[in-house]
C-alpha cells in the first residue's frame, strides 16, 4: 500500500506543478539564505580572530604566572628569566610553529609638546615581530622599525597619530614609568604609520624596539610574553583546536611559565557571537516556518479537501490520506531542500571566492572590536547545509500532516461539500 500510496503522491507533486514550484522556492531562498547567512557569520569570526593572532594576541601567548594575574596593568616586574631558551624550548615542543617572537609590554603617553595621549607602548623585535604579526605589512605611510640599534625610532597607530597631528618624521615625547618605579621620558622619531582594522591599535598602539625601549625604560627591561604563530587552518574550529593543542605542549615543555592560546583570548567574544548566532537563527527559522513552508503548505492542503473527500469516497482511511499527504510533503520539502542546498552553497562560494569588500562598504564606521578593513569571505559549513535540508523535509512533512489529518476526519459528504 506504500509503494501506491507514493505513486499518487509523486503523481500529486506533478499534477500541482505550480503549487509545488512556489512551496519550493519558499524553501530555496529561505533554506539558501539561511546557509548563506550563517557562511558570513563564520567569516566574520574568522576576520576578528585572524584580526587578533595578525595584530594583537598571536595563536599563542607565553608567560609567567605573575604577569598572567596582573597583565591588565602591564606590570614589568613578572619578566621571563630566560626568553631565548623559552623560545628554543617552545619551538621544539611545537614544530608547526611558524615563528616565536619576544614582547614587552607597557603603558606611557604620547605628547606633540602641546597635547599629551595614553599609549599602549610595545618594545619588539622589529626582524622577529614581523614574523608573527602582520604590523609590518600594514605601514601605508613610512617603514617598519629597523632592527638593531637603530636610535629612537617609533611606529604609531593611524588614529594616534592624527589625534596628535603627527606624521612621519616628526618628533614626539614618549613618557613612562621604568620597572624601577622611576618616570623617564625622551624623544622619539616616527618612521611609520600602522593602518589595522585592530582599532585599539589604531587608536593606541606605539611600538619601538627593544634598544630604545631600553633606554627609556631601563637596561634591565624584562620580555613579558613571548608570542607564537601558527599555521592558518582552513577552518576557523581547526585553528582555534590547533591553539589549545599548541598550548597544551608548552606546559609541558616549558613548566614555569602559561601559554595563553587563542582559542581562550578570544572565548568572551566567541561566547557573545554564539549566543547572538542562536537566536538570529532561531528569528530565521521561525520566519521561513510560519511565512514561508506551513503558510503555503496549509494552503495546498485545505485547498484539496473536496479531493479528500472524493478519496474518502474510494475506500482511503483517514490513516492513508494522512500518509499521502505525509509523503507529498516530504516530496516537495526534498525537492525545496535540495534547492535550497544548492542555493546556499553557489552563494558561499561567491562569497569565498569573491568576498565582501568591508572597506568600501564600512569606511570611516567605529566597529569596535570587528575589524572592518580587506575582504570578508564566508566559510563552509556541511553541518548547516545538512541541517537545512533535514529541517526543509520535516518542516514541509509537519505541515502537510496537521491540515491532512483534520480533513481527514470530515465526512465524506463534508468533505466533498467543502468550498
């Protein structure tokens, strides 16, 4: 009785041509939208965690415990005993690393001699530095600092420096308390301009190396924290993974001191974006429910109830009407699926291959922590799209049911008196 029961319901699906063509089309722009939708959210994940290990964080931080509790304050009192054999050591117990650099981090103030800023200062090593970040390669105006002894060179965050009306070749005074609790301050040349999407790089950031660091805050200036690259994943799971895994590795290897992977620098802002993803989505799939596959569903149901009665009429149990209009259902909601799907992934291809340009379409906006600079592209998720398809298919056989079942239970005369 199934195979007949399927026969008519193919036979249905092909009769309705219309009907079935809009109910699967509701369900190919929703379901491809859907997909499309949560591909741009990942890819904006993407963006800021590539943000953060490109300009801020690394994939992996190292430090001691001290400086772990107090780095909100950038103290320089919980250095790193020894930072080359800490770097040595974590390059053995992570071979994937890409580069390890030494940093040094502390908080001063800018002045142009009639305004005065708060700057989150860096000491690096400019050759090591460029290894592990991307700072170097975002100077639009000037050069990256020079590495050795170079004098007092300093590179500014774009923000910074036009708040202070600065450019490259002028003079600032750099002021800061050395470890030794006493306040220095000397002059330093800006040989660059840093354009990020970081904005607390923009707006903050002063970098010099470690020899003129050294002479404003003290010969005995500690690293701080070491910094660790990793390879790009080609998903963002796989690298945030990567990172605890790395991170793991240097525990042990390194027993005195913590590793901060990426994946924990960034969990506030990945446990703000999950909870906002869960109920974007669930506003998605309530709107596609109700507007979209029961609406249409419910229509082509109740429209055919005079045909329900005539099926009555020929021997059909309201059991059998209602597993045939089931089975219609899932026809159409396979059909709407597989469009859907299809949709989708066209639209996450174009957006992984072609990308949105976030810096025509945002220039000049405050995102706050998002980056809004280069190209956001989507990423695929297969999960998704095969949740799509499954919830299209249940979602149409749902609604086909609930009507088929109520009409079914009419007298045949009701039933084919029904207008």
């Amino acid at each position: 009785m199934t195979g007949i029961l399927a026969s008519i319901a193919f036979r249905n699906v092909l009769r309705h041509g219309k009907r079935t063509l809009i109910t699967a089309l509701v369900l190919t722009v929703g379901l491809g939208m859907f997909i499309f939708f949560d591909a741009l959210l990942a890819g904006m994940d993407r963006m800021t965690i590539d943000s953060m290990t490109d300009y801020t964080e690394a994939s992996l931080k190292v430090m001691t415990p001290g400086y772990r509790r107090e780095m909100r304050t950038t103290p320089l009192d919980f250095g790193i005993e020894d930072p080359e054999d800490a770097m040595e050591r974590i390059a053995r117990a992570v071979p994937e690393a890409v580069a390890t650099a030494p940093r040094t981090a502390f908080i001063g103030y800018a002045s142009n001699r009639t305004d005065s800023l708060p700057v989150l200062g860096t000491a690096v090593d400019p050759k090591r530095d460029a290894a592990v970040f991307k700072l170097a390669e975002r100077v639009t105006q000037g050069r990256w600092l020079s590495p050795g002894e170079a004098g007092n060179e300093i590179v500014l965050g774009k923000a910074l420096a036009a708040d202070l009306g600065l450019g490259v070749g002028d003079w600032l005074v750099l002021s800061a308390r050395a470890a030794d609790d006493t306040l220095n301050a000397d002059e330093f040349k800006i040989t660059g301009i840093l354009d990020v999407p970081a904005q607390e790089v923009s707006q903050s950031g002063a970098y010099l190396a470690y020899g003129a660091a050294k002479a404003l805050l003290g010969e005995k200036l500690p690293v701080t924290s070491i910094a660790v690259a990793l390879p790009k994943r080609a998903t963002l799971d796989a690298e945030l993974a990567e990172s605890e895994k790395a991170a793991a590795a240097v525990k042990q290897a390194v027993p005195g001191l913590e590793a901060i992977p990426i994946a924990e620098a960034s969990k506030d802002y990945m446990a703000m974006r999950t909870m906002k993803a869960k109920y974007s989505s669930m506003i998605i799939v309530v709107v596609l429910l109700i507007a979209g596959v029961v609406n249409t569903v419910l229509m082509s149901v109740f429209a055919r109830i005079k045909e329900i009665g005539v099926l009555r009429a020929y021997g059909m149990n309201p059991r059998q009407i209602r597993r045939l209009f089931s089975l219609e259902g899932m026809m159409i909601g396979a059909i709407g699926s597989l469009g859907g799907v299809a949709f989708g992934g066209l639209l996450v291809w174009w957006s992984i291959r072609w990308g949105i340009p976030l810096d025509k379409m945002f220039s000049g906006l405050d995102m706050g922590s998002i980056p809004i600079g280069g190209v956001m592209r989507g990423e695929w998720h297969p999960a998704t799209m095969a949740a799509g398809f499954v919830f299209g298919v249940i979602a149409s056989w749902v609604s086909a049911r609930i009507p088929a079942k109520r009409a079914g239970r009419l007298e045949i005369t009701d039933a084919l008196r029904f207008v």
